[in-house]
C-alpha cells in the first residue's frame, strides 16, 4: 500500500483583506499535512474539507494517478474564496 501523506496549502485567498470570510479564517500560507488525523489545533473549514477529502484521500491512498500532470493539485472551496494546493509527502 502506499505511504504518503498529503501537504496542503492555502495557496491563493481572494478577498480584498486577504482572509476568508467563513468561520476559520484562513489566510494564504496557512499549511497542514493530513495524514492519520485532521489538521489540529489550527485546523481548516470543515465546508473545505469535505470538498478536498476525495483528492486528498486519492493522494494519500494510491500510487501515482493517471491524472497528476504536476506535482501538486488545486482545489477550490465551496464558496470560492480560498484556493487550497495539495501535494504528496513521502512517508515510511
């Protein structure tokens, strides 16, 4: 089985004042791994969670996929205001 885990990142928040307006309030830079446990104790938008969980759980899961072009992919929150960038983190 594979042995990754998966980095992500708020690669991109398109407010005026650079923070999402939903409960969590992330800001670009913010980072998690999501690995055996969510991301605590400064954990992400449970909205933009559940959108990046099928990727993220792909990645995490699976070999390379037919899909990865790049070494990372973006995906965009319910309400289209932060972009979060995942990629694979080696692990033993």
């Amino acid at each position: 089985m594979a042995a990754f885990d998966v980095q992500c990142e708020v690669a991109e928040v398109r407010t005026e004042v650079g923070v999402c307006p939903g409960s969590a309030k992330v800001r670009k830079g913010e980072s998690y791994v999501l690995g055996a446990r969510t991301p605590e104790p400064r954990g992400m938008c449970q909205r933009a969670m559940h959108s990046l969980h099928p990727v993220a759980f792909a990645m995490r899961w699976t070999d390379k996929m037919q899909w990865e072009k790049t070494e990372f992919v973006d995906i965009v929150c319910p309400d289209g205001f932060v972009t979060y960038r995942l990629s694979r983190i080696r692990t033993e």
